[in-house]
C-alpha cells in the first residue's frame, strides 16, 4: 500500500518547467526595440555592413534529451533579448550541448542590425 502511494505521489508531482535563462549586453549605441518576429539567426555573418549591437548569452536546462519545444524556447529567447536593443539579427559564436550532471544548452551570440538590403541578399 505505502508502495502504490508513493507512485501515485511520484506519477501526480509535476514535472519541472525549465525556461530559458538569458542576457544582452548591449553595445554602446542599440536601436529602438522591435517585435521578435523580425530577428534571424545566422550562422556566420550576413554581409559586411552589420552593426554590432550587443552580446547575448541564454542557457537552457533539459530533463532527458532537448526536443523541438527545447529548442523553440532556446531561440524564441534569444530573438527577444536581441529584438530589445533593436537588433534584426543574431549571429551564433557558440551553440553547446552539455549532458554531464547538470544537462543544459548554452547559447553566446551577436546581436546584430542588419540593413534591410543586405538582409535580403542573404536569405
């Protein structure tokens, strides 16, 4: 009985939500925020005439193996710490996986403008 209990117990407690943890340090000079719907990761830099903006960091904790949702929430906060300086784009310095004893993702970018041209140019 103290057995069936406690994995009733066990199976009712909810499981931890682990939402992404993040900071932009921004430039000396940022814009104006904007929606981050309008950011894009890149994986190295667009053109030549990007404006560095500031440098984000996000980590990210995960229970078994990161998933779709993980990663939807890595990025979605990484384009919401971009977008409040302005920024229209992040480039990824480095993107790690660490599964030892505390299993997270770990997340270091440039938050970058990108002229509207150039941005084109390079989808």
């Amino acid at each position: 009985m103290g057995v069936l209990a406690l994995l009733v117990l066990f199976a009712l407690t909810p499981k931890p939500v682990l939402a992404p943890k993040g900071i932009v340090l921004p430039a000396q000079q940022v814009r104006a925020p904007i929606s981050a719907d309008h950011v894009m990761i890149y994986h190295r830099a667009p053109s030549a005439t990007t404006v560095t903006l500031g440098q984000i960091r996000v980590e990210l904790g995960f229970n078994n193996q990161p998933n779709e949702d993980t990663k939807m929430a890595l990025f979605q906060k990484i384009k919401s710490l971009a977008a409040s300086v302005g920024a229209n784009g992040v480039i990824v310095n480095y993107l790690v996986s660490n599964d030892g004893i505390r299993k997270m993702i770990t997340f270091i970018g440039t938050a970058v403008y990108v002229p509207q041209s150039a941005s084109r140019s390079a989808q």
